[in-house]
C-alpha cells in the first residue's frame, strides 16, 4: 500500500466539517496533492501536520486574547466573546500579575490593570470566572513565572464551584526559558523556574490530563528581532530543555509529552514560515534523537 492509499483510509475514516472545500472561483481541491510515496498528513514525521484530515475534520480552536481592568471587568468581556460565538477563552494578565506584584505594590504603580487584568488573590480568579462553566469551556492563561500560582487559584476556584480537576481543558504558557531570551519578565532564577515548571508539568499530568502545562513560545522570540529559523532554533530547543528537565525529575515522556503545545509567529513571508512550521514538526517527532 502507498503513502497515499494510507493517507486515503485514515482521511475517509475521519469526520469531515460539512463544507465547501474549494477556491474562491469554485475549483475544487483536493485535500492533499503530492507523488503517490511523498510525505502526507498524519504520517511520521508529520511535515504537512499531525492528521490526515487536518481542518477538514474540525478548525483549530479560537480564542481572543482579552484582559484588562478589574477582574469583573474581564469577566463581562469574557461573557460578550462566549456570546458571539467564542468556544473558548485566553486570558492576558497585567504587568504586575505577570511579574507576581500585588496591584498595591509600589512598583505596580501605574500598570494595574493595563494591557492585562489585575488577579491578586483567589478571589479575584473567582470574579475573572464567575458565571463561566470551566468544565465546559477552555482556558489559555499567558502567565509564566507565577504560572503555578495561577494554576493553583484556577483550580481552586473549579472546585468551589463543582468542577472536577480533571475536567478541566486548557493551556498555560509556563514557559520561563523564553522570558529570559526574549520578554524578560522573569523572578527567580533559571534552576528554581525549570523546577517551577517541571512541578506544574508533574502536577497536571497526575491530576489534569485534559490540560497543556507549557506553550513553547517563539512567538515572543521572533517580536524581540529573531529570524524565523532563529525563532526556531530557540523555540525546538526550549522544548528540548523542558523534556530533558521532566524526564530528570523521573517523569515518563510519553506521559507528558503529548501535551506540550507550540506558539510560533506566522509572518508574511509564505514560503519561509511554511518551512519554518514543516521543519518544526520533522525535528520535534524525533526528539529522542535530537536529545542524544
């Protein structure tokens, strides 16, 4: 059997979206083109994406970053994207919540509430939720250095409000290697952060399985002045260093691995970020080689 007769079964085995897959003149195409023994979706090393069917079988999820003011101000925001249409939520977080600074913090003077909301204490993660079913709806927290503490109060107020742990789905960005390359915002040092994020990396695959407990983040890489293949190379290479890290701690790979996400930029420049996304995805299935 070819590649593509395989790619064939697994792509009629899948349920499309009921839609017309065709140019905007009304051409039809096809859902894949390519020799009958090349590389096709869903097959290893993944280079065209990890399904045979890709979008055709459902989008990719959206979210619209949101934040800002209070946490009852966020929270009626939050409520306006979910009535338009909205299937889950991502949550941008002030500078001194980023930067684990109460809003009454001397140095928080004039950035509470800006460009992100203000969550200081559980209570305000309960008022940034409240009236949200967080069993129902996933969640993107951009958070990183108190990612744990983040993570903690989102739990906690699940469970207040009857929502079993691990019912519930949804990414945190977790990622403090980046911070150091690129957005700065960082507290501690590098040995006790990886041990921060190796925690939450523990702490969710034994009590969360539907949660991502790191994005990978080159977007922030490539908005400092990278290239698109240094954006890479960093990106991969974090990814590395948090696989090596949690597998130092004792954990499984394949118990954790599977939910590591990715957050890359996509410039204008088609042809290059096409490859940049295509070398990511051949480098990362093999990374126990890469590792060694």
């Amino acid at each position: 059997m070819t590649n593509r007769e395989d790619w064939r079964a697994a792509l009629e085995a899948s349920p499309l979206r009921d839609a017309d897959f065709e140019t905007m003149s009304g051409i039809p195409v096809d859902a894949v083109y390519g020799p009958d023994d090349g590389e096709f979706p869903g097959q290893f090393p993944y280079t065209r994406g990890p399904y045979a069917s890709m979008y055709r079988s459902k989008l990719w999820t959206m979210r619209m970053f949101a934040g800002f003011g209070t946490a009852e101000d966020t929270n009626a925001r939050f409520k306006e994207i979910l009535r338009s249409g909205g299937d889950s939520l991502s949550t941008a977080f002030d500078l001194p919540t980023l930067m684990g600074r109460d809003s009454d913090d001397a140095l928080s003077l004039g950035e509470v509430g800006k460009a992100g909301v203000a969550v200081d204490t559980l209570a305000d993660m309960e008022d940034l939720f409240a009236g949200i079913d967080v069993g129902k709806v996933t969640t993107s927290m951009t958070i990183n250095s108190p990612a744990n503490i983040a993570m903690a109060m989102y739990v906690a107020n699940a469970e207040k409000h009857g929502v079993e742990r691990a019912r519930l789905g949804g990414t945190i960005q977790n990622d403090i290697l980046k911070e150091y390359q690129a957005q700065k915002e960082y507290i501690f040092p590098p040995r006790p952060s990886m041990r921060l994020v190796t925690d939450l990396i523990r702490f969710t695959s034994a009590e969360l399985p539907r949660w991502h407990p790191v994005s990978i983040s080159g977007y922030h890489i490539r908005e400092a002045g990278s290239t698109a293949a240094q954006e890479l190379a960093f990106t991969v290479g974090n990814g590395f260093a948090y696989v090596e890290a949690a597998m130092r701690a004792g954990l499984d790979v394949d118990e954790f691995a599977p939910r590591l996400s990715f957050f890359f930029n996509a410039h204008i420049d088609f042809f290059e970020e096409i490859g940049k996304y295509r070398a990511a995805r051949r480098i990362w299935a093999r990374p126990s080689t890469s590792i060694a």
